[in-house]
C-alpha cells in the first residue's frame, strides 16, 4: 500500500504524518500488551508448572489420562501447545472474513485480546493437580493470542508505507520484548524472594501467571484507542470464513511467489515457535536447572532481542530483509545443533545459549513480517494477514507435536530439541528460492530500493 493510499484514510484535516505516527506509537503498544504473555507465561513458567501439575496427576507410569486418552505427564504440555494451535486454525478463518467484511477489526481485535488475557488470569487458579484445567486455559489463551495477533498484524501496511515497514515493524518487536523483560524482573524478584513476600513457590508461580493476563488486559487500551478502522472494501462478497480463506487462496494462487513465501515462513517459524514454547522444558526436565535460572535465560533473551530486533533492522535496511532473515535462520540452526550438547547442571552454557536465541529471535520474526507486507495486494490486507497467521499458526502444531512425540519415544528431551533442526534447515532452502522483488511487482506494489 503506498502513502496515498495512507493519506486517504487520514481523519479530517489532521497531519497526515502526525496521525500516522500517533497510530504507529498505539500499535506498538500492542505488543507491549500481549508479550508479556508469550514470555512469563508460555515461555517461562507454563511449560515447567503445567508439566510438574501433570506428573502430580500421573499413575504409577507416569501418564495421565485425559478423555482416557493415555498421555505421558512430560508431553502434555507440548500435546496442549498443538491442540490450542489447530483451535486458532479453525477459527481464524471465521473471524479474519468477518474483518473483511465490514471493516471493523477494532471490536474483533479487542474481544480476541480479552479472552486471552481473562483465560491467562485464570490461571491462578491451576494448583494441585489440576492438569486438565491448566490444558484448557493454554488452549483458550493460545487461540485467542493467535486471532489478536492476525489482526494486528493486519494493521501493518494501513500505519506504514513501504519505506518505513521493517524500521516500524522492528520497533514493535522490541517493544514486546521490553515488556517481556520489565516484567520477567518483577517476576525473578516475586519467584526467588516468595518466602518473604508470604507465598509458596507455587503461589508465586501463580501470582506471575495471572499477572501476565492482568498486564495483557490494562495495556491493549491503549492500542484500542489509538488504531483506527478503515472502511471495508466496496462490493466484496459476504463470504462465510472458510469460503473467504477458499477465495483467498484462490487469489493467491495467482500469485505463486506469495504463496513460497508463506510456505517457506510456515516451516521456518514452526522450528522458532516450538523452541518458545519449549525451551524452559528443555532446561528444566533434561538439563536440570531451576525455575530462578530459567529466568534469568529468558531475561537475557528479552534483552538482547531488544537490540537484536533493532540491529536486524539496521542490517535489513543495507543487505536487505531476505539475506538478513536467511543469515538468522544459520544462527537459529547452530545455536540448537550447540543446544543438544548442552552439560546438564552448567547454567553458564544455557545462558550462552540464551544470548544466542535472543540475538536472532526478533529480527528473523519483525523481518519476516514486514517483508511479508510488501507482498499484499492493495486493499486485501486482512484477508492476506489471515493467511499470513494460518501460516503463522497452521504448521506450527507439528513442532511441538514432534517434540512431543520424540521424547515419548525416547525419553530424551535432546532428541526432541535437535529434530527441530529441520525447520530450519528446509525454511532456509524455500526461502531462498522466492524472488522477492519480482514477488513485490507482481502484487502491484513499488518495489524498495533494497529487500
């Protein structure tokens, strides 16, 4: 979309780029909002607290038994990772065709934003052996996250023209993790000194977990305030939401170079969301180290991703969005290849590892995001974006079902971690062969002086 098209939708006879920016600062407030979850919740705590709720559970096997279903208590968390992923699947279509329709994302984006965020609040209530609550509210919280973050993501090339896409989108990334990692402080504080403060481990971990939905609810005012609606586009057909995700794909089909792209990110970003979810379980269950270390691992995480989302920025903008997410896919690669001969019981190796993540994690996602962007056509930005979180969310089962499965063959949490190798190394391989600039022209947008 280029900035006549912005300059369009301006209210009345405000600034343009004034009212611009304003939009731009509100959307980043967003991520502020939402991070917080990703990180404290399924990074952080979840997957450790969940797991350990589940082996309370467990039979003399250690398998609990959900609908009969026998499941060992170390994989339930990743089983619950996968089914809240196939739960975003299906609705995202229904809700990203009722965007379409009428325009109004704000509503929908609000009511997505606070179903996760009351979900994740609730999880306060997750002790004992309650594994199958705690099952539940991943699934809803999960789900949720996924449909708010389609929308929001949708919102991209409406605040921003091409020229300033990678910078704006780099900017909200850091956002969320500068929230992730003002937060994890609070956290390390609350968790490592919960006798002082009068509570038990398991309170504290509570205490953070609702925190998180609390945080999720107060700062998405902001961004509710401050984006605006744009009007639906004239004629489009009033398509039920799997026939809407149908058309679009039919669309898209006229526009194989979009559709590479999508499928290259679907592999690539699968490998990234499962290590998210599933490193602290790696940390805990496999290398042995307590909760107050992996904490501090995803404090640094959130640090250097701050500075490594800016500087992917920085480099995207001189060798291009393509090389820089492409030289980030390596980094992800060795640094799990290194992650499998990780000693058990040295947190300074963890940490090593830590900073590794950190360093690429944000860049390779604000990156793929705004390069994404530039392949929209004008005027079908939400049913594009929906595409684009189906694909964010619509392989992203397999990772932690893949996970899940090798450990419950093998036993080994270093089993599970190396087979994620393979996202990498085939999002690497598709991704390189998608001309992006020739995938650009053909969506009917200027091409950058560099991508």
């Amino acid at each position: 979309m280029g900035t006549d098209t912005l300059r369009s939708d301006a209210t009345g006879g405000a600034d343009p780029a004034a009212e611009r920016r304003r939009e731009q600062r509100g959307w980043y407030f967003y991520d502020w909002a939402c991070s917080v979850y990703s990180t404290s919740v399924l990074t952080v705590f979840l997957g450790p607290y969940l797991t350990s709720v589940a082996e309370s559970a467990a039979d003399a096997d250690g398998y609990v038994h959900p609908l009969g279903i026998p499941v060992r208590a170390g994989s339930f968390f990743a089983y619950s990772v996968s089914l809240s992923v196939i739960v975003a699947v299906l609705v995202m279509p229904l809700v990203g065709a009722a965007a379409d329709r009428s325009g109004r994302k704000k509503p929908l984006l609000a009511a997505a934003a606070y179903t996760g965020a009351a979900a994740t609040t609730a999880m306060f209530f997750l002790d004992g052996d309650r594994y199958l609550l705690g099952g539940l509210l991943l699934v809803v919280a999960n789900a949720a996250q996924s449909v708010a973050m389609m929308l929001y993501n949708s919102y991209l090339p409406q605040i921003a023209p091409p020229e300033e896409r990678d910078a704006v989108s780099s900017r909200g990334w850091a956002f969320g993790y500068a929230a992730g990692s003002l937060v994890l402080i609070v956290n390390l504080v609350l968790y490592t000194g919960h006798d002082s403060f009068g509570l038990s481990e398991s309170a504290a971990v509570r205490v953070c977990l609702a925190s998180a939905g609390l945080w999720w609810g107060a700062f998405a005012l902001i961004p509710l305030r401050r984006l605006r609606d744009r009007r639906a586009v004239a004629g489009k057909a009033a398509l039920p939401g799997f026939r809407q995700l149908a058309a679009t794909v039919r669309d898209m089909r006229r526009r194989p170079l979009t559709l590479a792209f999508l499928l290259a990110y679907l592999v690539y970003n699968d490998g990234i969301q499962t290590v998210i979810s599933q490193a602290s379980v790696y940390g805990s269950e496999e290398l042995g180290l307590g909760q107050s270390t992996l904490i501090v691992a995803v404090l640094l995480v959130q640090v250097l991703a701050v500075a490594g989302a800016l500087a992917l920025g920085r480099l995207a903008r001189r060798y291009g969005a393509k090389r820089t997410i492409l030289g980030s896919l390596v980094a992800w690669t060795v640094t799990l290849g290194a992650g499998y001969f990780l000693p058990a019981g040295a947190p300074a190796w963890f940490f090593v590892l830590a900073a590794g993540i950190g360093l690429v994690l944000g860049g390779s996602q604000a990156l793929s995001r705004s390069l994404f962007s530039h392949l929209v056509p004008p005027g079908k930005e939400a049913e594009y974006f929906s595409a684009y979180e189906l694909s964010d969310r619509g392989m992203s089962w397999l990772g932690p079902l893949l996970f899940g499965l090798t450990y419950q063959l093998t036993g080994s949490y270093r089993d599970a971690i190396i087979s994620l190798v393979a996202f990498f190394v085939i999002g690497f391989v598709l991704l390189a062969r998608v001309p992006v600039r020739r995938a650009i022209g053909d969506a009917g947008n200027p091409v950058p002086e560099r991508i």
